[in-house]
C-alpha cells in the first residue's frame, strides 16, 4: 500500500512547519510497517490530501492565508515509485484552504476555506487536472466564542453516501450546511443548515455506510454528535464527550473516521491525545464510548484506517511521528504494534492499496 502524508511546512501559530512537503511511503500490511520511498511533493503546507477512487490522481491543499497565494494542486500517482508528478495547481478561491473531497461522478473537487469561511467548486477535468474555481459559496455568521468563532470559517466538506447532499461543517457559525449538489453546482437545501449546540465547533464529519446518519466532531469542546439523515435534512440525536470522565486538562478534537461496517467511529483527541473509541448501535445510530487509546505523541491532528481496516495509523503532528495501532475488528479497540514513522509535522494521511 501507499501512504501519502501531508506536513506543515512553515511556522504558524499553532503548529513549528518543519515539513518538506507531500512524504510517500510504502506500507506492508503483513508487518504493519512503513519505508520511506521519497518526498514526493515539495509545497508549501500540504496540510490535506485526498484521492481519487483509482488512487492515480492525489489533491492537496497549500494552506496559506487569503494574501499569501492559496492554492489547490493536482498530482499523477505513480504507483509502482510511489512519486508525484504535478499535474496543475489554481488558485483557492478562499483563504486558509483545509480540506476538501474528491467527486468524480459529479465531475468536481470541493475545498473548505477556514479563513474566509466559503466552499470552493473546481471542476475535475478528464486527466485529473483541475479547473479554475467555477463556484464560491461565503457562509456569513459567527457564534459564542469571541476567539474562535468570531466570523464562519468552513473546517470540512462531506458528501451523503449518494453524493447528492454535501455536508459542510463551519467551526464559526455552530452548523452543518446542507447543499444539494447538481450539475457541479451547490445550492442550497431546504432547510439551508442543521445547528449545533453553542460553542461546540463543528470540525469534520462522515456519514453512515447506511446514509441514515452523520456524525460530526466538534473541536471545541471536545463531543460527537449524531444527527439522523433523510433526503439532506439532519435532525440532533445526541452529543457526547470524546475524553474520558477523569480528564480535565484543555482538549481539542481533530478527525473523524467510521468503518466501512458502521460499527465503530473513532475521534481523535489533541490534549489529551488519544483516539476515542465509539461503537454504533445499529438501530438508532446512537454512540457509546469504548474508551481512549494514547497515541502515543502529541497532537494527533490526522488519522487513518488502512483500507482492509486491520491497521490506524494516527499522526502526531507536534512530536512528528505516525504511530501504528492494530484494529480488533471485534471489539474496535486499538493496541499498538510498536511501529512508529517519523515525519515532521504530519498533518493529513491518505493510503491506497496498489
């Protein structure tokens, strides 16, 4: 398998930026265990990346402010090396570029813009380039933290398992967005949005291979919340804490990931820095924490499934390794192989098998 892994490059206020750019490594399953191939890429702040379904085509996100020439870029995969060659690169659209998703059956690339709070539209041209943003969507609104959530600023961008609704979670205003998506166009649902509790600050979301829910990681104060989904409307079932009860230092959540069965969710928590552990019931949607594995780093701002789910890989970002835990499919819990890569800063991983 390939593992793709995004670094921060440059110094910002939360992160050193040592990286170097894109780092490609080849990772054997069997082993559980990780070799250096190249770096692959270098750009600057490469902090999200995402495939195509082949795995031929990687995009990244130059995370830079809306003054400092934001940018998307498009990468050939070579499968057999594991290098990128670039393919092209447009301009964002919006500043501070943090995630986005791939939708080939819609014919487009999506990107959320923290700093200016808006969505961007690229067009998927036939050869994996992009085209220049054909659609920018300025979300407008702010909530009660006077530091955080002083404007919008959309953190994730999520389709239903349809690709007919994306889901956008903006940490500044306390909602998911809904648009429906047609023709390579976002437009607006009815009802337009689904809106969090006060101060919970909506990071990222993923959707139930069911369709029936969404599951929403709030940085702020560290919950998950589980909405039901029909047709692109969401309604609030619950909401429940990340940390264990005995924790009562400062915690942020970072990702979120589901298994391709729906049993388990896991988060990824950044001060206390663990993965909690989550199993789904299968009626309802409902979440019951399992517990909290240590990831053995800090700030474990990504993390992965490998695609047959035997294997999570969790980036430290701020003690610059990725750390690897074997899945009992069973149970969900985590136990780590002693395996450990060490990548400056990394940020954001995608993997592929070949």
């Amino acid at each position: 398998m390939l593992l793709h892994i995004g670094t921060y490059t440059e110094p910002l206020p939360h992160v050193a930026g040592h990286g170097q750019g894109i780092y490609t490594y080849r990772f054997d399953p069997a082993a559980g265990a990780c070799d250096l191939l190249s770096v692959a890429a270098e750009m600057r702040s490469p902090s999200y990346l995402a495939l195509n379904v082949a795995g031929d085509r990687l995009y990244a996100v130059q995370e830079t402010d809306a003054g400092d020439n934001p940018i998307l870029c498009a990468f050939a995969v070579d499968s057999g090396r594991g290098r990128l060659t670039l393919l092209n690169c447009q301009p964002a659209g919006g500043g501070g570029p943090c995630h986005l998703l791939v939708n080939e059956s819609g014919g487009v690339v999506i990107a959320a813009h923290y700093g200016t709070g808006s969505v961007g539209v690229y067009p998927l041209l036939t050869d994996g380039r992009l085209g220049p943003v054909s659609q920018v969507v300025q979300h407008r609104g702010h909530s009660v933290n006077a530091e955080r959530q002083e404007g919008p600023h959309a953190h994730g961008v999520t389709l239903d398992q349809i690709g007919r609704f994306l889901f956008v979670t903006d940490l500044g205003m306390d909602k998911v967005m809904v648009y429906r998506l047609d023709a390579g166009r976002l437009i607006p649902h009815e009802p337009p949005f689904a809106k969090l509790h006060a101060g919970a600050g909506p990071r990222h979301a993923v959707v139930h291979p069911n369709n029936r829910f969404v599951y929403v990681v709030n940085e702020l104060d560290s919950t998950v919340t589980v909405f039901s989904h029909d047709a692109g409307v969401l309604e609030r079932r619950q909401t429940l804490s990340a940390l264990p009860d005995d924790f009562s230092g400062e915690s942020w959540c970072g990702e979120i990931r589901i298994t391709k069965t729906g049993r388990f969710v896991y988060a990824s928590n950044r001060g206390h820095d663990s993965i909690a552990i989550f199993a789904c019931h299968p009626d309802d949607g409902r979440l019951t924490l399992l517990g909290c594995e240590p990831t053995q780093g800090r700030t474990p701002r990504d993390f992965a499934l490998t695609p047959d789910e035997d294997y999570l890989l969790a980036a430290n970002q701020d003690s610059d390794t990725v750390v690897v835990f074997q899945v009992n499919g069973e149970s969900g819990l985590l136990r780590p192989t002693g395996q450990v890569i060490d990548v400056p800063n990394p940020a954001s991983l995608v993997m592929m098998s070949p």
